[in-house]
C-alpha cells in the first residue's frame, strides 16, 4: 500500500490518499486528520469536531464528473456540511481494488478550543466491488444523518448499481437533461420510484424549471388572472434542438407540472403525432398542447425557449406568455387580457450546479414532490407512445 499525508493548515485541510486499502482503515485516518488539523499530531490530546449535517454520495463513471462533484462539493460546504463520498467505479473483471483519497476541511476559531471539520472521501473502485457498492457506501455513512446520492451520470440500462445506491439513500438526485432517452427514461425513473417507496427522487432539470413555475405561480395569485388559468384552451412549449438532438424533459416536466396544477385530466389523454396532446378538464372542456423542439443554439440541448397559454371563456380571453429574447439571459413576460397588455423583462441567469443542488437539499430529505410529478407525467409520456 502506498500512502501520503498532506498537511495544509494555512488553508485549513488536510488529506490523505491510500491505494489497495480496506473501508475500516478510512474512518480511522479521518479520525487522525481532525487531530491533527487541531494541532496535537495523529495522537495528541486535540481534537477537530466534525459537523456534518448530512451525508452526501456522489456516483461518476469519468474522471471529469467525479473532479466537477469534488468542486460543486466544496461550493456547498460552507452552508451544508456534509461527510461526502464521491466514488468513480469502474467494473472490471479483475480484482477488487480500492483507492481513497481524504480531505478533511477545517475551520479554526479563536473562541472555541475545537475544530470544525466537512470530510470528503474519494474513492477509485475497480474490479467486481464496483458493482456492489452498496457495502462500500453504507460502513463509511455517518449515522443518524440523511443519506442524498447524486447520480451525475445518464439513467442506466441495467437498474442493478442505481437500486442499489437508492436502497442506501433518502433521497436521490439525477440529471434528466442527461438522460439518453430522455422520455423512455423518466418512464424508468418513475417505475422505480415505485419499487423503492421509501426512497424519494430529485432532478436538477426539474429544478431548473423554478423560475418559469414561479412566474405562472405568481399570476395564480392574482384573482383575475386564476379565473383566466380555468379557463385554459392551448398550450404551446418550445424548447432549444440542440443541433437535432431531441429532449423534450424539461418541457414534458412543466407541461406535467402545468396540468396536475391546473387540475387537468391525464387520464382520458389523445395525441396527434407525438408531441401533440389533448387533456380533458372540467365541464367538457378539452385542452390542446403543443410542444416544439426549435433552433436556439444560445443554450443547452433541452433548455425552455417559450411557454405560452392562450385562456378563452364565453366572456374573456387572456394570453400568458413567458418566453427568451434573442439575449438568451433575458425573459419577456407578457400579460394580455381586456385589451391591453403588460410586458416585463427579467434578467434570467442559469443556475448553476451547486445551486440547483441547494434546492434539493434544503427541501425535507422524503418530499415527495418529483415523485409525484413523475408519476403524473406517466401517462402523457405513454400516450405519446401509443
């Protein structure tokens, strides 16, 4: 076994790497770098006091995405501490093999004679162990703290690894913008999220639909504009090609969220080529919906460019309109009804990773809300298979 210690403290960490080690051996070298960080060396009398308030596991295939977790990582830490593990695996047939590397991230105050320390783990597991990592995971957890995994990678084909890793979590957080089959796979997700019940799910793609939800929240709060949202007859979303790449997840998930608000009826669904669909409603009411993939190169394959709801009764009609200006940063949120017209303009900034992370985990570790958004979307996702 090779190993190194790297003591740092004018930057407050230290780390460790080990090559071929075992889990048992891990948790005592953490122990020793949040001695020494507090000055006694590996066997003096100080102690640094970890305060982790959750624990954070972190799957990649590529060492890219396991060094974009170990940056987003540190983003969070200073607001939400955690013990996290970020394991790259990498099945093979040959020997199991382990590799860590530990940081432990401490900051001194003057006032307290402990330390406080986040810990991150990163662990290289080859061989046969990479597809069994749940007895990897679970010995290195600290206790009593909720378990979020982060699966940066596309939904897998085999479900084995990622049952897994949900049967370790509370709560599991994926990318659908990285998804290969993007519908396909939602249709996945959500089959198993209903084989792992206690277990929820989170998406960094739904998360990235916040501002245009609230926008439509906002105009349910105002009462002349919630009775215009009863009324609703068409729905257009367009969403960015992405040079012929197909990926419509983002607006099938708003356009989920949009009908289970508005109180539509996914049960009696028709579609007209796909990306075409009919939703019933109250009073024999019948509400068309279109989505469109567009040329937007501006943004991300997948990205909303426009959202517009067309609202008509025997007396009123209303447009509601949210939509990207050629500035990719900017929204134009247009409001039409009794003749007139009021039109903003919002700065819009990508969110990034570590922030749409923070939404997750600021929510309870079991809510349920993308579970049941999944479990709406099912049966528009199957009608456009029919």
């Amino acid at each position: 076994m090779a190993e190194t210690v790297n003591s740092g403290l004018e930057d407050l960490a230290l780390t460790w790497s080990g090559r071929a080690v075992d889990i048992g051996r891990i948790e005592a070298e953490l122990g020793k770098l949040r001695y020494m960080v507090a000055g006694g060396g590996s066997t003096g009398d100080g102690f640094a006091l970890r305060t982790s308030l959750l624990n954070m596991v972190v799957y990649a295939e590529r060492e890219e995405e396991m060094d974009f977790a170990s940056r987003v990582i540190e983003d969070l830490a200073s607001h939400h501490p955690s013990r996290a593990l970020i394991i790259l695996a990498r099945p093979s047939g040959g020997e199991s093999q382990i590799e860590a590397h530990l940081a432990a991230h401490c900051h001194i105050s003057r006032s307290l004679e402990q330390s406080v320390c986040c810990e991150e783990i990163t662990l290289r597991v080859t061989g046969p162990a990479a597809l069994h990592l749940h007895s990897v995971i679970v010995p290195l957890l600290v206790p009593d703290l909720p378990v979020y995994v982060w699966w940066t990678e596309p939904l897998p084909a085999d479900p084995h690894l990622f049952l897994q890793l949900m049967d370790a979590a509370d709560h599991v957080i994926v990318d659908s913008s990285r998804f290969e089959d993007q519908l396909s796979d939602l249709l996945s997700l959500a089959r198993l999220a209903e084989s792992e019940t206690r277990t929820t799910l989170g998406d960094l793609n739904w998360r990235r639909l916040e501002p245009w939800r609230d926008f439509f929240d906002r105009q349910q709060n105002i009462a002349e504009m919630r009775h215009h949202l009863s009324t609703v007859k068409s729905v257009e979303i367009r969403y960015a090609d992405g040079h012929g790449a197909h990926k419509p997840a983002q607006a099938f998930l708003l356009l989920t969220w949009l009908a289970r608000e508005l109180g539509w009826d996914t049960r009696t669904l028709s579609t007209h080529g796909g990306q075409r669909l009919t939703f019933g409603a109250d009073e024999g009411r019948q509400i068309s919906a279109y989505l469109h993939a567009v040329k937007y190169p501006a943004v991300e394959s997948g990205s909303l460019v426009s959202v517009k709801i067309a609202c008509e009764s025997e007396t009123a009609s209303a447009l509601l309109s949210i939509s990207r200006t050629g500035d990719p940063y900017h929204l134009t949120v247009r409001t039409e009804h009794r003749g007139g017209a009021i039109e903003e303009h919002v700065r819009f900034e990508p969110a990034q990773a570590s922030a749409l992370l923070v939404l997750d985990l600021d929510a309870p570790p079991h809510d349920p809300e993308y579970s049941s958004i999944l479990r709406t979307a099912v049966p528009l996702i199957m009608a456009t298979r029919a």
